[in-house]
C-alpha cells in the first residue's frame, strides 16, 4: 500500500494554466504554511496597484474562527469608502492571488 492521500482535487489536472502563486500558495498551505500578514502590510502599494493603494491603507488583518481573514481597509477620505466598497471583489482577488488560495473571509472598511 502506498501512503498516497486519495483525495480527487489532488488527482485532476487544471483546466487552465495557474499563477506561480496559485500553486505555490497552495502547495505551502499543504505542509500549513501561508505567505506572511506583515508582508502583505509591507507589500500592499505593491499587490493593490496604484488605483487602490492611492485611496486605502491596510489597518488591520484579522483571522476569523474558520481561519480566513478579516481585511480592514481604512480609506484615505472617508468619501472613498463607498468607492472602495464597489471594489471589494476586486480587492478580495488581489489578496488571494498574493496568499494563493481563497484567504480572505470579509473586507471591513473603517473611517
């Protein structure tokens, strides 16, 4: 007998060619590593791009009991805030393209 899980997700093919960080993200959160919290804070200009990080700052990343995250995003203007909430999906991907696999839980914005 071999020591090989059995689970089908591992065993079927992607239909579509994945990021270097779609794979590696969930290759590491196999062994239970993750990209680091601090690191997404340091590297935010970087991962959110221009648009968004001109308008928003993290405030605070939180895990949640089912241990995805809580994004709290404090908009440079208060105005921004419905702006940036029309933007949640788009910030969602962002993030879970950077940690490589299906992070995020809720994105909470703070005045």
């Amino acid at each position: 007998m071999s020591n090989h899980n059995n689970d089908d997700k591992f065993l079927k093919r992607a239909a579509r060619p994945q990021t270097m960080a779609g794979v590696m993200g969930g290759f590491l959160k196999m062994f239970g590593m993750r990209a680091s919290d601090s690191d997404l804070a340091a590297r935010w200009a970087e991962i959110m791009g221009a648009d968004i990080s001109a308008v928003a700052t993290l405030a605070a990343i939180k895990k949640m009991r089912d241990d995805k995250f809580n994004i709290v995003i404090r908009p440079t203007n208060p105005a921004y805030t419905l702006q940036l909430s029309y933007m949640a999906d788009d910030i969602t991907k962002r993030i879970n393209k950077y940690f490589g696999y299906d992070a995020v839980g809720k994105i909470s914005f703070r005045k």
